[in-house]
C-alpha cells in the first residue's frame, strides 16, 4: 500500500499524520523532492531482529520520528508484525502516538515534571524514572492520586547521560514509602560503546545483575540494536532496538559482526534547470565551486531547509541515469547545485542521494557523519512517500 505523509502539522511535535493517499503515485511527479519508506522493508528488519531476540521482547524504539521514518506509519507496520511496546523520547511523541494508537504500550525516556505525570497518567504513558528526585516526584504524584503508578527505571552504569546511579538505586530499594506508591515494570541500562568496547560491556553488564539483584520482580533489559547483535548474554527479558529496524547501519565497529537489515529509507530531488558553464565560472554563494572545465550544472530544489547537511556542500554524492556525481558549490537553504558533467541528464530527472545506488553508509561517510544523524535530519522535513 501507499501512503502519502501530508505535511499537515498536527501541533505536536512537527509528526505528521500519515493517511492513506490513493493519489500519492501520481502526485510523486507533482513532488521537486521526496523520501521513500519501505515499510515492508521495516517489517523484514523487525522480523530479523526479534528472530535474533529468541525469548526477548521485541519493543521498538520509535523516537525522534522513527528516526526520520515517520512515527505514525513506522509504528503502525511494527504493530502489524506484532510489536506491542514502544519507547519514544519526549512526551509529544507519546501523546501523538497515543492519539493514533489507543492499544499499544507507550514507555516515555523523557524527564517529567508534575504536569506532565498527570498527562502521562491520563494518557496510559508509562514514565521512565531517571534520578532520585524523579522517582521521589513520581512517588508524591501516586499518594497525590491514590494509586499505585507503574514505572520503568533506567540505571547509569557508564553512559553518563540519563539514569539513576547505582546508590540511589539502593536507597530506592530499602524506600517502603518509594516501593508502596509505585511499581517498577522494567529496569534497563544502556551501552556506552557496544561494537567498539566490549571490555566495557562487560563492566557496565556486571554493575546492571548488582543493581538489579535488589529488584527480582522487574523484567530487564540492556541491548538496543548493538547489544542484540552481540550475542544472548545481552538479551535480557526485553530488547530495544531501533537504528537496525530503519535499516541504519554502524560504520565502525571492533568486533565482526554483519548486520543485515535492509535499506529503508531514500531520498530523491528532481532536476529543475541545468546551467551550462564555462572553465573558470563559479557555481552558488561565496564561489567555492570554480569549474576545472566546461561544466554542466543541474539545480535541485533541496537544501539544508530541507534536512540536508550543509556539509554536502561540495562533498554530497548524487546518483543520475548510471552516473555518480558530487554537489558543486555550497548548499542553499532550498537548493543545491551538482556537477552533472559526465551523466546523460535532462530536466525533471531524477537524482539519488539515498537509495540503491549510493547507500545510507556511503552517502553518510561522504560527508564524515553518522547514517543515523542523516536520516534524522532528512527524514524531519521532507514530503515521505511510503511503499
Ligand atoms: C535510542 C535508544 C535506543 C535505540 O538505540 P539504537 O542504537 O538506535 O538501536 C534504545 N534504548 C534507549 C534508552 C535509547 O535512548
């Protein structure tokens, strides 16, 4: 099936809603640019991993816009497989998803504030509990209300970014005033450096079992996609992946391991105009691109408004009729200029600057960031066609 992703905001959170378009082929030739989403291809990457998870749960990471796949199409094919939990990372996703989910288990990373527990409560949002005061937070809101509000609770073990150190983690387990007013449905911990540092996986996997030892009823869990890929002493009662369900590869990794998800995401501009110029001329603003011969030129209306990274400026690969091409000149805030010289080319082709020819990895690598930061930020603003 096709769906067309309507660029109506929704007020929250710039996630659009994505209703079934009939027109949506036909109205690709109507498009100057579009990313296409496999959701079949989503469904085979999920397949693949809970296959990998064994007795795991399978409970998909649907956060930042399903990394620029969209939340609402990406979650709904997850859900078709068979997905019953999802993790988000802010309380507009949830609600957004909750709007067009009313069954699914939603599990919010983010920090709360009081207001926010009352919406979460109301809205069957399940918070995460992140430090001592937002457990204790967590704790009034419950005797504020009179029942008991179920949790999880990520634990820092050596990420330093979000999580309750391991002493607070102690103090919460001898609380009888924390354990009477709340339960604590799952306990997780995330890796620091999972293909890179096993050495420390095993440091922060040790520390995990000694908190967790004090917590024998929680369900746990410890691996997002990297984790699942290295083996079942990562796999826990619950795993969390969510790059590899995108089709999102790691470029670097210290260990041999294959991932082998497929691509999900593409992306294409069509040409508008081809300028012909002549050796010495230069292209775009403060003239950084001088041409070495007489050249052809062809306009795209895409630019960094549009999620493409400024550093393809010069450096991006563009993929036209068989021939790999390079972005001549900087990137505009609606178009970008790209040396089609040496493709058969005319106006209204299309060009590639994700897909089967120049992949998420390579087109990543091109401009020395990682596939993940590009989808993101592609996948934010452009028009996505599903498939
Ligand atoms: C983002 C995130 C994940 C998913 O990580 P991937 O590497 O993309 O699979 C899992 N768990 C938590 C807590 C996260 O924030």
């Amino acid at each position: 099936m096709l769906y067309l992703n309507t660029l109506l905001h929704k007020g929250y959170c710039g996630i659009k809603s994505s209703t079934p378009c009939k027109l949506a082929s036909e109205y690709k030739e109507e498009l100057n640019k579009y990313i296409k989403i496999d959701l079949n291809a989503i469904k085979y990457n999920y397949r693949a991993i809970a296959a990998l998870a064994k007795n795991s749960e399978c409970a998909p990471v649907v956060k930042s816009n399903a990394y620029g796949t969209g939340m609402i199409a990406a979650t709904q094919a997850l859900e078709e497989e068979g997905a019953k939990k999802f993790f988000v990372s802010s309380l507009d996703e949830a609600i957004c998803l909750r709007e067009n989910f009313p069954s699914i288990e939603i599990l919010c990373l983010d920090w709360f504030s009081d207001k926010a527990l009352k919406c979460m409560d109301r809205l069957r949002i399940t918070p995460t509990i992140n430090s001592f005061s937002q457990a204790k937070m967590l704790e009034s809101y419950a005797k504020n209300v009179q029942k008991k509000i179920s949790c999880i609770a990520c634990i820092e073990t050596g990420l330093y970014k979000f999580g309750i150190s391991e002493n607070d983690m102690a103090a919460l387990a001898v609380d009888q005033s924390f354990k009477q007013s709340t339960s604590i449905s799952l306990i997780f911990t995330h890796l620091a450096a999972s293909y890179i540092d096993v050495e420390f996986n095993k440091f922060q996997i040790k520390k995990f079992d000694d908190i967790c030892k004090k917590w024998p009823s929680a369900k746990k869990s410890v691996a997002a996609s990297g984790g699942i890929y290295l083996g079942d002493e990562y796999l826990y009662d619950l795993v969390r992946p969510g790059r590899a369900l995108y089709g999102v590869p790691r470029l670097d990794s210290a260990v041999p391991i294959k991932e082998t998800t497929k691509n999900v995401a593409s992306l294409y501009a069509k040409i508008m105009h081809i300028h012909h110029i002549k050796k010495g001329e230069s292209v775009g603003y403060d003239r950084t691109f001088i041409a070495d011969r007489d050249s052809r030129i062809a306009v795209v209306g895409i630019g960094y408004a549009d999620g493409l990274p400024y550093s393809m400026s010069n450096c991006g690969l563009a993929f036209i009729n068989g021939v790999r091409c390079k972005f001549a000149g900087l990137i505009s805030m609606n178009a970008s200029t790209i040396d089609v010289t040496d493709a058969n080319c005319n106006k209204k082709d299309w060009i590639e600057f994700i897909g089967d020819n120049i992949s998420l990895a390579e087109a990543a690598k091109a401009i020395k960031t990682t596939p993940w930061e590009l989808l993101t930020n592609v996948g934010s603003r452009i028009q996505h066609l599903y498939t």
